[in-house]
C-alpha cells in the first residue's frame, strides 16, 4: 500500500507540474493517459525490462528468420507454410504494439500516452489478438484436409481458397475491432487518466470514464465469444476429427508421423490460448486474491511469450524449415563471398 501510494502522490505531482490535472466535468481526453506499469513492482521496473527485452528481441529475430525461410524457399511456398508466416508476422506486430512502449516506461519513466494514442495500440492489440486466432483456426483446417481428405489437398486450398481465407481473417478482425473505437469515444472522461498497466486495452480505458459503460463491458464479451470463443470450438471440432483419422490409419509408423506433424500446431495452439485464458480468468474471478501486479505480469509475457517460442518450435521439430534454414543460410554465406 505504501508503495501504490508514493507512485499515485509521484503521477499526481507530474499532473500538477504540467497543468493537467481536471477541472470539474471538463473532457480529460485532451491530457492524455497515463500508464503505470506493473503497480506494486515499480522498484522492480529495471530487473523486470531485462526479461522481457532479452524475449522481444528473440520474438522479433526468430519470427523474421522464420518469414525470411519461408518466403525465399519455394518449396516452403505451401498452404501450412503461407499461415505460418502469417501467424508469425502477427506475433511480431503484437509484440511491436505493446513492448516498445512498455520499455520506455521501465527505462525512461515514460508513462504518458495521448489518448488517440491510446486507442490506436488498444486497436492493434484487440485486431491483432483476434487475427492471432483466425490464423490457428486456419491452420487447423490446414491440418484437417491434410490428414482427413490428403487425395484433395490440392484442389481445395487452391492461390484463390488461401487469398480468401486471408482476406476473411483481416475483414473479420476489423469488423469486431473497429466499432470499439466509437465506443470509448462517446463515452465522457472526467477524472485523471491513470491506468494501471503496461499497455492500453479496451475495459482498462473504458473504466476511466465517469459514463456508464455497460455497452462496452457487453460488446466486449460478444465480440470475444464471436472471435476467440468460436475459433476455439471450431479448432476442437477440427482436431477431433483429425485424431479419429490418424487412429483409423493402418501403419503405426503413419499414425507417429500424422501425430508428430500435428504436434507442432497443438503446442503453437496451447501456447496462444492457455495463457490468454489464464489470463483472463484471474481478471475476472481472481477478484482480489490475485494481486493486481500478477494480472498485468501475466498479460505482458503473454504477448512476448508465445512469439518467441512459435520460432523455436516450428524450427526444432519441422523438418521443411529447418532444411529451409540451412539453405538459406548457405545461399548468404555464398553470396557474401
């Protein structure tokens, strides 16, 4: 408590300092936002930006390699390759959206964001979070025609099929994203915007305002359980019917390698949903047993987390890729010479 309290009495003075402290019903979203970092650990900000630096520096390095392989080897230029290296420029965007900003806090004490700032990064993470998912559903379908339907693989994810799946998932994304933006914007902001995190995301700016802001609570879950919550279903229903397939195959050396093509994509599948999940259950039912600081812990390395490990795993247990690599990487050091 001590602690919480000299950080709001230093945010309160540098509000003082710069004359944005709010009049009385005036609109605060003219000074801006505040971001606090992780509450409770603000003496902990330096030791704590060196993990997570080391695995944003890993994400964006293992995610670009990754694309690179994948777009300059043409026998990477298949469907499951195409989602891979969408997924891994979504990571690196994610990633890109959130820590940079998070950092400048750690290091520089950098707490200030304008509120149309604010709002950008909150639509980049919320169409960047849903896109995620879109991409492993995607994949899963990837898999499913694969392993179910392998004498028609090529006939039904044509250019044209690929081209539409992508176009959807951008489409959709924005869709459910975009309407988000209004709904803080109508809303009416009369105190002083602190928030209490690292980065800006929707109920975290929607609770500052002095409206009601049930709307944006309600639109939230819809538009998650349309998304995230669905894909979900779908990548379930999607693997139930790939496991029955690869048990009904009749060589046991098929069935290892149709498990083990598969397992790539589940530990990719785990990594994105598990942590989210957790995530947003201790939000929600955590209450305060969970301090506020694990919440936010939680949130960040779930968005750096996962975009360093996809690389890591795809590279160690794909064989296409890392044979991709080496070629890749021979090419250079030819071309160097």
């Amino acid at each position: 408590m001590a602690q919480a309290r000299r950080a709001l009495q230093k945010i309160m003075a540098l509000l003082s300092a710069n004359s944005i402290v709010p009049a009385n019903n005036s609109d605060t979203r003219v000074t801006g936002c505040l971001l606090t970092g992780i509450p409770g650990l603000e003496h902990l900000h330096i030791w704590l930006s060196i993990p997570f630096c080391t695995m944003y520096i890993a994400s964006l390095a293992g995610n670009s390699i990754l694309i690179c392989v994948i777009l300059s080897q043409p026998s990477l230029h298949e469907p499951m390759y195409i989602f891979l290296s969408m997924l891994a420029s979504a990571d690196v965007s994610l990633s890109t959206s959130t820590m940079p900003k998070a950092l400048a806090n750690f290091w520089l004490g950098s707490s200030h964001i304008s509120f149309g700032g604010c709002l950008t990064q909150m639509f980049f993470i919320h169409f960047l979070f849903v896109a995620d998912s879109a991409i492993l559903l995607a994949m899963a379908f990837d898999r499913y025609v694969a392993i179910c339907s392998p004498l028609q693989y090529a006939t039904i994810l044509t250019s044209k099929v690929i081209g539409t799946i992508v176009t959807a998932t951008l489409t959709r994304s924005f869709i459910i994203v975009f309407p988000s933006i209004f709904l803080l914007k109508r809303l009416h902001y009369c105190r002083v915007n602190i928030i209490t995190h690292t980065f800006c995301e929707h109920m975290g700016i929607a609770r500052l305002s002095c409206s009601d802001i049930s709307i944006n609570a309600w639109y939230g879950l819809v538009g998650a359980l349309l998304s995230t919550g669905l894909d979900m279903i779908l990548i379930a229903v999607s693997y139930i019917h790939i496991l029955r397939a690869v048990f009904r195959l009749p060589s046991r050396e098929a069935r290892s390698k149709a498990l083990s093509t598969c397992g790539s994509h589940v530990c990719v599948i785990l990594l994105f949903y598990v942590p989210a999940l957790f995530s947003v259950f201790a939000y929600r039912f955590g209450g305060r047993r969970i301090p506020r600081y694990v919440h936010i812990l939680l949130a960040n390395l779930y968005v750096v987390v996962p975009p360093m490990l996809n690389p890591i795993i795809y590279g160690v247990r794909t064989k296409q890729i890392l044979e991709g690599a080496k070629h890749m990487f021979s090419n250079l050091a030819k071309e160097s010479k």
